[in-house]
C-alpha cells in the first residue's frame, strides 16, 4: 500500500493546489442531467491529493460528540465528512509533531493541513517533509529492539560464563 508522503506527492500531479479546503469544486454542467449541475473537483490540498491518490472512502457523518477536525473544531451534532485512511496511515492521526516553521505542537495530520494553509507549502515540500517522519519512527523502533536483542544476547553469555564457572 502507498505511504502518505508518496500519495500527497502522486495526488499532487492530478490537479493544482487549493487551500483551507480538501477540493476546490466547480459546478459543470453535464449534457443529459436534469438537476443541471455537477460539482467537478478542480484543485486539492496536500491531504486531498493523498486521500484522492489513495481512493481512500469517504462519507458525511454526524458527529456524536464535539471533535477535533483536520482544519476546524466538529460541533456534536453537526455534518462531518469522515475519510477512512489506509492502515500505514493512522501513526500521522495520533503522532504528535513539531511544525518545522513556528511553535504549532500537533497531531501530524492536522500539521499537514497547517503546512498547506498557513505556510502556503507546496504539496510536494510537505510530502519531502512527512517523508522524514516516516523514517523517523521506523528507524527508532529498529534501534531498540537491535539493542534490547544486543543486551539479551549479553545477558545470555555472561550466563554462559557463569554455567561455565560453577559446572
Ligand atoms: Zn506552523
């Protein structure tokens, strides 16, 4: 399955950048419809380009409690629209981070859309920076069990030196 910072830079070729939303629509008329009106999406954020690159499924919910959204604070009882992201995801909804432009301590999701709206990053930039967030964890998670593995194995000769001693 593709990684976040790969689908916000795959998504980022589909259209241009928008800010402060997912997409920037526009109503087209369609040849045959009777309504008269269709929204086509023209233009996506960094989180939009990810979600579209990865068809990740989406739909309006209600809200049960008051939440904290991407962009805006979700009022219980109001619409909410509720994307479901791909498993290898779900660390950038609950890991914190450090916005590498001001103090903004947030989740890293949240921080994607902070980047694209306030910084007027590119998509691109902030798919390069999420990328190190990806390495980051990874790489510490392998360093610790290499040591815990090292400290075992340690542990286990120095046994062996004792059995040795007393056999
Ligand atoms: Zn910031």
């Amino acid at each position: 399955m593709i990684k976040l910072s790969e689908a916000i830079r795959l998504g980022s070729m589909i259209r241009p950048q928008t800010y402060g939303r997912l997409y920037g629509a526009r109503d087209v008329p369609i040849v045959g419809d009777v309504l008269g009106l269709r929204q086509e999406r023209v233009a996506s954020c960094a989180l939009g380009a990810a979600y579209e690159a990865a068809g990740c499924p989406s739909k309006t919910i209600t809200a049960v409690a008051d939440a904290v959204g991407t962009r805006e604070p979700v009022k219980a009882g109001a619409a909410a629209i509720m994307v479901t992201v791909p498993p290898q995801w779900t660390w950038s909804l609950g890991a914190a981070a450090s916005c590498p432009m001001c103090d903004r301590r947030d989740v890293v999701i949240r921080l994607i859309a902070h980047l694209n709206d306030e910084h007027l990053w590119s998509r691109e930039r902030v798919a390069d920076w999420i990328e190190t967030l990806e390495g980051a964890p990874l790489a510490a998670t392998h360093q610790r069990n290499w040591r815990s593995l090292q400290r075992i194995a340690d542990a286990r000769r120095s046994l062996d030196e004792i059995g040795k001693k007393y056999r």
